[in-house]
C-alpha cells in the first residue's frame, strides 16, 4: 500500500486485516475510478517458491491542464477521479494526458512467510505542477514518478508479523510494520507503527493513514476484536499520529487522535444491530 495499491481497502478501523494489504498481482479493474487502474499487457510467473510479474500500461486519463499561453506550455494542475462530463470544462479535460506505466513484482514464499521486492514507474505526457501553496511543498512534479519497496510477512511465535520499507524519486522514505495476534479464540489483537516522511509521495497509495496518501505522517494504531458469545461482539481502535508539516486541512503540524468503540448484536442470521462511540 506505500509504493502502489489499486485494490478495495479499509483505512484505519477495528477489522485487525485491514492494515496488511495482499491481493493479486493481476485483477479486474471493477471500480467506478477514472484514472486508478492500467490498460496494457501484464504477466505473472511462478515456479516453486518464486514468483514474478510484470506490466505495462498506456491510456488517456481526464486532467485539468493549464495553458501559458505566452510560453507555450501546459501543465497539469489536478487529476479528475469522477468520470463525469457535464460541462464544456469537463469535456476539455476529458483524455487530456496520456499515462503510460510500468512495473513488477519479484516476490519469495517460505514456509512462514514471503518477502516480495516492488516497482512501478509512470510517465505521464505534460508535467505536474501544483499551485505553490504550503500544503503543497513537498507534491509530485515533472513528467514522472517511481517508486520500490520491499515487503513481507512471517508467521512467529509472537504472532503475525508484516511490514513495508518504500523509497520514492527523491529516495524519502516512508515504512510501516504491524503484528496480528490472537490471544484467544474470543480476542484479537493487532498494532501498526507507521512512519512517513513529509517529503515522501506516491501516485496511488493506499495505506493506514490519517490522510488520504501515503507521506507526512508517524502514527501508532491499536485495535481489538473480542466475542465473548456467538451473538454479541466488543470492537474498537485506537490511532494516535503525527503530521510532519502542513496539510489541506491544517495550517500547522498536527497531533491528533481517534477512538472508535462498537458493540454489535446479533440475534440471528438475517439481522444484526450495533452501536458505536467515536471520537477526534
């Protein structure tokens, strides 16, 4: 999720799962996302306990591109996830830039774990270029991106454990590693730790965060699952983070945290009631 993910996932929440991201190298594209998903060939290879895949995609994506028109150049200014157009505007933005990507996995099974080394590159056909506003000091720019990361996750006696290490252009980093562990069959637990520098950026990240990428945070996120009866659960988180510099909605570095209790009754198999305190 730190280097690249175009799958369903939960943000932070008390489905214990939700932080270790896995799926399938390749899968149909089933969202409603204008630009999140690629067009091309991929393969995807295994033999014995290696695995390995590649892709390459090009397509045209909505954008909106300014034009000076004195210098005779263009740039773009945002992406546009809705697919919707409406209006003349909308429609000039339709196809506007053309996204070629690619990238692979080479990925180890072992008999309690996997390691899996990542990396994807994007070209896009006019450059990116932010308004200079302080949120966005640390944005992508130019005409492309990469990023690699090494991932894996090892069954212990301690429980589950997992992680990422990912590196962007610049080499900024940003890591996250968690443990899964069932303390009885009625409780179970799970802590991720994440630390994302300000500077570090990805085109199309999906991990636990506060913010909707991944960068410029630290945080520690708790959560529990426990069912003392078939009918009756007890579920809750706790996420405590850390913004490194100013964000869309923050003038200034931000500390702030979430608390979540649910408690869910279910009387039988069609119905099922619950309840649930949150606070920020």
């Amino acid at each position: 999720g730190l280097a690249h993910w175009q799958g369903y996932a939960f943000g932070r929440s008390s489905n214990i799962l939700s932080g270790y991201r896995q799926g399938n190298f390749i899968q149909a594209q089933t969202g409603t996302d204008e630009n999140r998903f690629q067009r091309g060939l991929a393969i995807n290879l295994k033999k014995r306990n290696t695995e390995f895949g590649f892709f390459l995609s090009r397509l045209k994506i909505d954008a909106n591109l300014v034009t000076d028109t004195l210098a005779k150049k263009s740039w773009i200014s945002s992406f546009l996830l809705s697919g919707i157009h409406r209006s003349e505007s909308e429609m000039l933005d339709k196809d506007a830039v053309t996204k070629t990507s690619f990238g692979g996995r080479l990925k180890m099974h072992f008999n309690k774990g996997s390691i899996g080394l990542n990396f994807i590159q994007t070209h896009f056909s006019s450059p990116i270029q932010k308004r200079k506003l302080p949120y966005n000091r640390y944005a992508i720019e130019g005409n492309e991106w990469r990023n690699a990361s090494i991932d894996g996750g090892f069954t212990t006696k301690i429980g589950f454990l997992f992680g990422e290490f990912s590196i962007d252009k610049n080499t900024d980093y940003a890591m996250n590693v968690g443990l899964l562990k069932s303390i009885d069959p009625k409780l179970d637990l799970s802590i991720i730790y994440r630390n994302m520098a300000a500077q570090y950026r990805a085109l199309e990240s999906n991990c636990i965060s506060r913010n909707s990428e991944a960068g410029n945070e630290t945080g520690l996120l708790f959560s529990f699952n426990l069912h003392p009866q078939p009918k009756h659960s007890i579920e809750g988180f706790a996420d405590i983070y850390q913004n490194h510099w100013p964000t869309f909605t923050s003038d200034r570095n931000e500390i702030g945290s979430l608390y979540s209790l649910q408690y869910n009754w279910k009387p039988n198999k069609k119905t099922e009631f619950y309840t649930r305190f949150q606070i920020e």
